[in-house]
C-alpha cells in the first residue's frame, strides 16, 4: 500500500484526488496538507506533515509560488514526489533535477493529468513532423494563475522539438472553462485541429492516480509529463 500525502488537499483539483485515494485499492491517504488545516483535519505545512506521517509519496497540487519549495522538502525526506502544479520556470526545474538526483529519488512533474490531454500533445508532436506551421489555443477559467498554461507550454516544447519551429500561444481566461486546449496545424488550402476538451475536474483524477502507482520506478532526477509512465 501506497500511503499519499497531498498537498494542496482543499483545492479544486487536490480534493477529489484525495477523495478518490479512499476507494483505491493500492493507495492511502497519509494526510492532507493546506494552509487551512490543523489538527485531526490534517496539516497547515509539508514539513509537520513529513514529520507526522509515514508517508511514501507526496503529490503537490498547490501554486506555482509553493509548489516547488514543497518539492524541494520532500525530496530532501527522500520521498519521490508528483507535481502537478503548473507555472514551474526552467530555473526551478532545474534546481528539482539537481536536487533529486543528488537524493537518489524520481519526480515527475506533470503539466496535465487528463489522459486525452497527454494523447493531444502526442499526437501533436507527431503532426508537427509533417506540418511545420502549427499554433496553439489554450481556454482556462480565470482563477488559472499561470499564462500561458503548461499544458500549452509542453505542447509547444514538443512541436518545436519535432519541426524547429515554436508555435504561437493564444490564453484565453473566461468563466465556465475548466482546461481547453486546440493544437491547429496549417498546410496548403488545409488544416489540422487536435482539440482536448475537460468537463470537470474529475477528468484530472485517473491520472493523478496513475503517476502516483509509477512515480517510485522511475530513475532519479525529474521527468516531465505523463507521458512517461503512460505506456
């Protein structure tokens, strides 16, 4: 068994991933870490969670402001982490890589953790080999912090690997969107979209689950995207 903290355990996606952890089969819930709770509802910070727990995995689902100092914490207790919290610079990727190599422990940092979005961008990248004029359209409700998102981002570090060029990103910020994102490739008198559509937030949780079984068998150092562990 599998014994999880989450951090970020309130929110609007750390909720329903604890939730879930309930009904797994392999996984525990080890605590809840958010600055609201205290006490038997759970912990105000990763290190007193740490601490407290004998946890086996941390999953950080907080801000970009905290994510990669929660990180950094728990690599250095020697627990591999999932970081799905997006906005993390490539300064403060790679201070996470150093980081757990020197440690001897895996993260995986994971832009998106719907399943059809890691297929969009596969795809994506695949195209990009063909059609070289490519842009990307992200849609996020207006409590996203970071823009563009790092799904778009990861897209755009794909297309560009695969063709040499780097798509243009539009965001767009506006009520009733959880996460869309169309990748629109271009040639003549044709186009190609890939759209990736989220309803909910529950869209999110059977990949969150999935890094969490397969974070602990890959190499140390940090991964990203959860297309390494989705074959």
């Amino acid at each position: 068994m599998t014994r999880v903290l989450v951090s970020g355990a309130t929110g609007k996606l750390g909720a329903p991933i604890a939730a879930a952890l309930a009904d797994a089969d392999d996984l525990t819930l080890a605590g809840r870490v958010a600055r609201s709770l205290t006490g038997q509802d759970g912990f105000s910070t990763v290190a007193e969670a740490l601490a407290a727990t004998q946890a086996d995995v941390l999953l950080d689902v907080t801000s970009p402001a905290v994510g990669e100092a929660h990180t950094l914490t728990a690599i250095a207790a020697g627990l591999p982490v999932v970081l799905g919290t997006t906005g993390l610079d490539k300064a403060g990727e790679e201070r996470i890589h150093a980081a757990a190599i020197a440690a001897d422990v895996p993260v995986l940092y994971v832009p998106n953790f719907a399943i059809t979005a890691v297929l969009m961008m596969r795809f994506a990248a695949e195209a990009a080999k063909v059609l070289d004029q490519c842009a990307i359209v992200e849609e996020h409700n207006p409590a996203k912090v970071d823009r563009p998102s790092g799904t778009a981002l990861r897209t755009a570090d794909l297309v560009e690997a695969a063709s040499g060029t780097r798509p243009e990103i539009s965001s767009i910020r506006i009520e009733g969107v959880v996460a869309n994102q169309s990748v629109i490739f271009g040639a003549g008198a044709q186009t190609l979209e890939l759209r990736n559509v989220t309803l909910s937030r529950e869209a999110f949780v059977p990949g969150a689950l999935l890094a969490l079984r397969r974070v602990a068998a890959l190499t140390p150092g940090l991964h990203v995207g959860l297309e390494q562990i989705l074959d």
